[in-house]
C-alpha cells in the first residue's frame, strides 16, 4: 500500500484509464473536461481522440480542501462559485470529466455542490472519471496525474505531507452523484479505487 | 591533463569579410528567402498585425495577428492581449487571448496563455501555464465556432 507519498514521481496500473479508453474508441466525440492542471504528456496522449479539452485546473483556483462547516454548527454550506471558477465556455457539452483525485479533498456536500454543476456541461452517457483513496491517510495536497500509457498513471505528488483521509464509501458518493451511475469500479493495490461515473440524466447540452 | 586541440572550424577572430551563413539553405531563383520580422522588447503596439512573414515578438502588442501562414514566436518578454492566427505558433512571454495554429501550437515552460487553442497539433511543455481550452478536432468541425465566445475568467493567477 502506498501511503505515504514519494518524492518521486510513482507508475501504477489504472483499470479505469483503461476502461475510459476503451469506451472512446467507439465514441462519437471526445469532448474532455480537465479539472487538474495542463501536462504535456496527457494532451499528446488524448491528441489521438481529435479532442477538445478544456483545461479547468481547479487546484489553481479553489481553495483546498473546500470549507464545510462542521456538522454541529448550523450554518449553511456556502457553494463556491463554479462558474467563475471553471469559467466554463458556454453550449459545450463534455463526454469525460477527468476530476482525477480532486474529490477526495471536498467534503460531500461540496462533492454534490460541484455535481450539480457540472451536469450542466454533461452529455448524456459522459464518464466521469476519478480517484478515491481508501486509507486513512492521503497526500496532503492534491497529487498530479500524468498518463504514462493506457493502462497506467504517474503519480505525480506535490508533497510528502499527509493528511486524513475522507474515505468515501460508494454508497455515500453514489447518493451524491445523483444520476451518475457506477459504471465500472477498481480496487488498486495501492489503496485507490478509480471509478467511472456514468450521467444517467437527458440533458444534452448543445455540443459545439 | 589538457586536451590536445582539436581542429576547429570556428575562429576566434572577428571573420575578416561577410560570411555567409553555414546553415543557410541553398538559394533557388524562386522567392525562397525566409523572412523574419521581429519586434523588440522595447516595441509597444497598440492596432492588428498581418503580415508575409515569419513573426518574433519581443514586445508588447494589443490587438489581433494575423499571418496564417507564417510562423509567429511569442518571445519571453513578448506580451500580446489578443488573438494570434498563424501557420505554426510559439508561446515564450504571455497571451491573453484565443491562438489559432494551422498546423501546430507550442507552448514552453516559461508561456502563459489565458485564452483558447485551436490547432491540430498542441504540445504544451510541464510547468506551462495555461487556463483554458484545446481543441485538436478536425478543422470542419472545429472552424464552425470554437468555444471562445465567453471570455475566459481568471479567477485567480497561478
């Protein structure tokens, strides 16, 4: 199990690259949302798909890990602003959403806060593809993922600090994602399961 | 302990004439001397920019360029606010605005593009800075409207 971050960069397998890829063979478009930052080596890989990817980096420009009230306090959970946030363009709908291991430094409530928005900019069927650590501790700071091949990822981290682990349950995550299915789901040996969200819902919106 | 020296084919003593240039390609009868403007570091301009030939900016520029089939190279200190439409396009300095590359976009290390890409071809080295979209898909497709209606919203400078 890897714990504990290495300062180096570290090549493990990805089931859920895999499957990802797998699916885009047959798909019509590749119309690819990037929450993490821009690496060179992942648009010259996604370039065989004809893509168009927009490149959202959210760890630039949302503080991390979200703020939620404890459970205790009454006050409200504030939605960050998404849309100044992602700036996403307007009438382009996106198949895959690449949210890499972001979701583990949100609470769920900021996880259903930015589901919510994002089935804005979802086609139907689109893969939302991420990482959940299952361990009870993580990186400290959100971990870079470069596509070393179709079926692995390097791990690219930005710290050897760590922090607690929010562990996600599936059951927890699948009621916050409302209509996005599980479409597939991997278990890694290094205490990582990547899973494919699949949008269930109708709203198409308008792919450019 | 010294190397023995070897054979140079270099000088260095100032060349006594003009020399031409060992690199250069033969020269035909046909126009095929390739031209390269260039705009100094200390060079501010405010209007478009079109041109025949190849583009190196060093300085500041607002406002659009235009040569679709030359190359453009946005230097370190280059700083252009606007959009770039060229055959092959370099990204050193900083862009605030949508790139258009015929054949092929670069962006090194030291660029940042807050704006749009459209080209066939991207490379973007690591530690770039860029905040926005690529769209790599077939011109057809592409040429319709690229998503650079809403300007893109930097909320905060990485």
């Amino acid at each position: 199990m890897v714990t504990k971050p290495h300062p180096e960069p570290v090549v493990h397998a990805s089931l859920g690259l895999q499957s990802l890829c797998e699916r885009l063979q047959n798909a019509a478009g590749c119309d690819i949302l990037e929450l993490g930052p821009v690496r060179s080596g992942n648009v010259q890989f996604w370039s065989r798909f004809s893509p168009y990817i927009y490149i959202a980096d959210l760890r630039s420009s949302l503080p991390l890990p979200v703020p939620v009230p404890p459970p205790e306090e009454d006050s409200e959970f504030v939605e960050p602003d998404w849309d100044q946030l992602l700036a996403l363009p307007e009438g382009r709908g996106y198949n895959v959403v690449l949210a890499w291991d972001l979701l583990n430094y949100m609470e769920l409530p900021a996880v259903s806060s930015l589901v919510k928005y994002l089935k804005k900019f979802c086609q139907p069927g689109a893969i939302l593809f991420t990482l959940i650590f299952d361990q009870k501790q993580m990186p400290d700071e959100i971990t870079i993922y470069g596509i070393a091949d179709e079926s692995h990822l390097r791990y690219e981290y930005a710290t050897s600090d760590m922090r607690a682990c929010p562990r996600h349950q599936p059951r927890a995550l699948g009621i916050v994602m409302s209509q996005f299915r599980t479409a597939d789901s991997f278990r890694l040996r290094n205490g990582v399961v990547e899973y494919l969200f699949e949008y269930e819902g109708t709203h198409t919106a308008s792919a450019v | 302990m010294w190397k023995k020296s070897e054979p140079e084919e270099t000088h260095p003593q100032p060349a006594p004439a003009p020399m031409p240039q060992p690199v250069a390609p033969p020269r035909s009868a046909a126009p095929a001397v390739k031209e390269q403007a260039v705009i100094g570091s200390t060079i501010y301009i405010k209007g478009d920019l079109t041109g025949e030939e190849d583009l190196s900016i060093e300085g500041r520029l607002e406002g659009k360029i235009e040569l679709r089939r030359h190359s453009i190279t946005i230097g370190k200190n280059g700083r252009i606010k606007g959009d770039i439409y060229g055959k092959m396009i370099t990204v050193e300095g900083t862009v605030e605005g949508n790139l258009y590359g015929e054949e092929q976009l670069i962006l090194r290390q030291s660029g940042t593009v807050r704006g749009n890409i459209v080209a066939p071809r991207v490379a973007l080295e690591d530690g770039s800075n860029f905040k926005g979209s690529i769209d790599m898909s077939p011109k057809d497709k592409s040429a319709a409207a690229p998503a650079q209606d809403k300007p893109i919203i930097v909320p905060k400078a990485t």
